[in-house]
C-alpha cells in the first residue's frame, strides 16, 4: 500500500486579491510562510520516504518548508503544476467576469467543458496529472509520499481518484495549505481525508481561502 499527503501550496498575495494564478510564478506570502510551517509541525512525525512538487514558486516554497527536518530532497514533477489559463492568468476574478462572461458561467456550471484561451481544459490537466501521480507511485512502493500542488490540480486528482465526472469539480473545495490523504492499495485509491485545515487555526492572519 502506498500513502500519499496531497497538499495545496500556501498563501500568496494573488490569492487573496482573486487573480488567475495558473502558469504564472507567484511567490508565497508571510501567512502562506506561516501554513507552510504549520504543515511542517503537523507532519513532523509522520515518515515521508519523498516529496514532490509542482515547479511553480508557490508550490516549492511550501514543499521545502515542508521538507525541512527530513531526509528526503524535494523532486520537481512536471506533471503536477498548475492549469494553464490562457488569457485569464494575471487577472482578477472580476475582469475575468466582467470580458469573458459565458465562459466565465460555463466555467462555473459546466467546468468540463470549458477549453481556456490559448490555456488547457481540465481534462488535459486530468491526463497528466493521473500519469505523473501513476509514475510516482509505481517508485516508492510501500511508502509515504508528499505531493505539494495547486488547487485545480488538486480537485482535478481527487475527483479521479475517487471516479468522479469532471462535473463535479466544484463540489471538492481545496483551501491553501489545506491536507487531504489517500491510500493505493491492489489497484484502487481510497480517500481518508479531505480538505483539513485544523493545523491553520493558530495561524496569524490566516483565512481560508479557496481560490
């Protein structure tokens, strides 16, 4: 059986503000700091054989924090960054709202359908996410992993594991620094937890924020 902790990266300033993130490297701020040392005491006793992450700023900061105190390097996979938005990346969720009003509702109320602008679909994220997460576990057999990632990815992977129609997208929510496990065991994923932000409520300045 393999273990993973699959995480949602911390706090930025993009978030907080609601602006489309995607591909675009977004540094952690303090209260995002802040969560991922709260998830680093959180886990600290837990064995984690590897850590892998998103390559973006966002997602790397919080696996280092996060890999502080262990044995392990943090890995970059590919397979776990961000969605690419296209167009909508850099702006806030009202200009979004405001220039792209029917993909904007379709996004909302039919997010499976919906091929960002010169950005990527959900099922696109979908595919690879679920082949990178297939790579890493056949590696680490019998072990504990971190994965530290984003929220659409996150949604997107739960929503596999658990054989979900990308319909359902929106009814998983995935609040920054939030923890979420799940086991691999004769070829099925069972999920053991979802969506936790326990370890958040002593955070100064903290807030959870689902975008």
């Amino acid at each position: 059986m393999v273990k993973i902790i699959l995480i949602r990266h911390g706090e930025t300033d993009w978030n907080k503000e609601q602006i489309f993130r995607g591909r675009i490297d977004v540094a952690l701020n303090e209260v995002g700091l802040a969560q991922a040392r709260s998830v680093q005491a959180t886990l600290k006793d837990v064995q984690i054989s590897a850590i892998y992450s998103s390559p973006l700023s966002r997602a790397l900061e919080t696996a280092r924090v996060v890999g502080e105190g262990r044995n392990c390097e943090v890995k970059i996979e590919e397979g776990f960054i961000d969605i690419n938005f296209g167009r909508w990346q850099g702006i806030s969720h009202q200009k979004v709202k405001e220039e792209y009003k029917e993909l904007y509702e379709m996004w909302l109320n039919k997010p499976q359908m919906v091929t960002f602008p010169e950005g990527e679909s959900l099922e696109e994220v979908q595919r690879r996410s679920m082949k990178a997460l297939e790579k890493v576990i056949k590696k680490h057999p019998e072990e504990t992993l971190a994965i530290i990632s984003h929220r659409v990815l996150n949604k997107v992977l739960l929503c596999s594991i658990l054989g979900l129609e990308l319909s359902h997208f929106w009814y998983i929510k995935q609040d920054t620094c939030a923890l979420n496990r799940f086991e691999y065991k004769d070829d099925k994923y069972y999920l053991t937890l979802l969506n936790d932000t326990c370890h958040l409520k002593k955070v100064k300045g903290a807030s959870l924020v689902d975008f």
